[in-house]
C-alpha cells in the first residue's frame, strides 16, 4: 500500500509540475509581451526557466529536505537524459541542423558549466573513516557543495544571462534576429497574473510530491536517492523537455530542439544547483562525481556530432539512445553493488 501511495505521489506530483510550468510560462511570457519585451529575450528567459522549473522544484525542495543525492541527481541525470534520450529521439525523427552559435558558444558553455560542477566537487572532497570502524578499513569518500560553489554557479548563470540578452539585443538592433509574427493568444493583465501564482503554486506543489514520493520508493524497494533521481526524477522532470524537442523537430524547427536541450542543461546547472547549494550545503557521494564526469563526456561528444557538417544525423541519435541505455543498466547494477 505504502508503495503505491508513494507512485501515486511521483505521478500526480509529475502532473503538476508540468501543468504548472505551462501556466507559469503562459503567464509571464504575456506578462513580458504586455510590457513589450522583445520576443527573443523571452525565449531566453521565461521559455527556458519554466521548461527548467520542474528540476528547479524538485532539487531545491530535496537539498531543504536533506535529500541531498536526489538534489544533485535529478540535475545531472535530466542533464544526461537530455541529450541522449531527448536530443537523440529528435535526431532519430528528423536529422536535428544546428547554428554555428550553438556549436561555437552554447554547447563549450554547457560544457564549462558542468566542468565547474565537477571541480566544485572536488574542492569539497571529505575522507573520512566511520566511528565504528576500528580498522580503518572503511573509508566513507564524500563531496559537500556549499555556498561559495553556489555564488561561482550562480555568478556562471548572472553571466551567461548577461551574454546571451546583450547578443539577442545586438542581433535584433543589426535586425538580424528574427521576430515571431503569431504572438499567440491574448492574456488580460490580471488572467496573466493569475495563471503565474498557479503556476507557481502547482511548480512548488508538484516538486513537494514528488520529493515526498521518490523518497518512499527509494526506502521501500531498498533503491539509493542517487538512482531514483538518475531515473524516474530525471525523466519525469524532463518530460517538457522532451514533448518541446521532439515536436519542434517533427515540424523541421530543429535548431528549436537543439537549443532548447542545451539551454536547459546550463540552467540545471548554474541556477538550479547554484541556488540549491546556497540554500542548504549539498553533501554527495562518488557516484555523482562519476555521474557529472559521464555528463561532461557525452556533452563533448555532442559538441563533436553537432560541428560535423553542423548536423546530428539519424545515426548519432541512435548512438546516443543505446548510449543511454547501456548507462542506465550500469546505474541500475551500481545500485545493487554488483559492479
């Protein structure tokens, strides 16, 4: 019973979290239209932040929980889910173009985000030997993410804002930003306001349940917080990531879907887990040190994909799909400690 009170939780909990994102982008996105904010810093911003929030909810809820490996891995793993699983699947229906932009500036950045991750890690790095162990034999090996991690990510994420609004607004003055025709429907000022608080309501809600509900699975199947997050949280939070990409490369705009992975995965990193470790110190082990170094190969070899001839061919998607699959076997054995 307990269980599947817990699944019921993860569901309704992936429910509202998704449902909130969209009012919340609906929402701010006429908010910024009202004011006349240019249509391509909207996408920057309040597109990318709600496709974002559900991982935001979700990890900032764990590390005030003290959940701490489900902080961490539900960023890394959406992350890694991303780009094989929802980058790949879009390669797979439609060969997915890609900028000169994108390959020069976005993807190095993701990479250096995630770089940072990792020496963030390293330089919280704590050895130290159980009390009930006299030996000595047993050396717990642990990696804490505190404030000062927090500001370098977030001080990352002030900058990447900063560089991303000066381009938008230096290519639309040159008038070479294009701009969108349809604006979509027309939200009255306080329908937008009211769509924004449920969204938020529904992001903070949903995150909650979900926090609550991987936790139990994790507890009652004997599963580690590091799994759960890696798989189901990851998933489940990346969903709008997944829907976005997919039907942007269905209809052709696959510049969209590649964008949209890229952009997601810097904000996982330099937002949702810079703030995160500002909130409340994240304490982690070596899985996700291995995890974060996994991300930051597959990150590379999608810069590699991305620069040939400027396109993610049908092929590289499928390599990205099975690469997916054969690591989440591996996480799942690691799990159990048959490997």
């Amino acid at each position: 019973m307990e269980i599947f009170l817990a699944v019921l939780y993860l569901v309704i909990g992936f429910v509202f979290l998704i449902k909130g994102a969209d009012l919340f982008v609906d929402g701010s996105s006429s908010v910024a239209k009202l004011l006349k904010v240019p249509s391509i810093i909207i996408g920057l911003t309040v597109v990318a932040f709600g496709t974002s929030m559900p991982e935001a909810s979700v990890s900032i809820s764990s590390a005030i929980k003290g959940a701490n490996e489900l902080a961490v891995s539900n960023v890394v793993g959406s992350n890694i889910f991303n780009l094989l699983v929802v980058l790949g699947a879009s390669a797979l229906i439609k060969p997915v173009c890609c900028q000169k932009n994108s390959v020069k500036k976005e993807i190095p950045f993701s990479i250096l985000c995630t770089v940072a991750l990792l020496g963030a890690l390293f330089l919280g790095y704590n050895k130290a030997v159980p009390a009930d162990d006299v030996s000595a034999a047993v050396v717990e090996h642990t990696y804490t993410l505190g404030w000062i991690a927090g500001l370098v990510l977030l001080a990352l994420f002030a900058f990447y804002m900063y560089w991303q609004i000066s381009d938008a607004l230096k290519a639309r003055k040159n008038g070479t930003a294009e701009e969108e025709v349809d604006e979509g429907k027309k939200i009255s000022p306080l329908k937008s306001i009211i769509f924004i608080v449920i969204g938020i309501a529904g992001i903070i809600f949903g995150g909650n349940l979900v926090v609550n509900g991987a936790t139990t699975v994790a507890e009652v199947l004997g599963m580690d917080e590091t799994l759960i997050g890696m798989t189901i949280v990851a998933v489940g939070t990346s969903l709008p990531e997944l829907v976005t990409s997919m039907v942007a490369a269905k209809k052709g705009e696959s510049d969209i879907a590649l964008g949209n992975v890229i952009g997601s995965n810097i904000f996982n990193i330099i937002f949702i887990l810079g703030f995160s470790c500002l909130v409340f110190p994240i304490t982690v082990g070596m899985e996700a040190v291995i995890d974060t170094i996994f991300a930051i190969l597959v990150t590379v070899v999608g810069l590699v994909f991305s620069a040939t001839k400027l396109k993610f061919e049908r092929w590289e998607g499928g390599v990205f799909i099975v690469t997916y699959v054969v690591y989440l076997a591996y996480m799942i054995l690691r799990a159990y400690g048959m490997i």
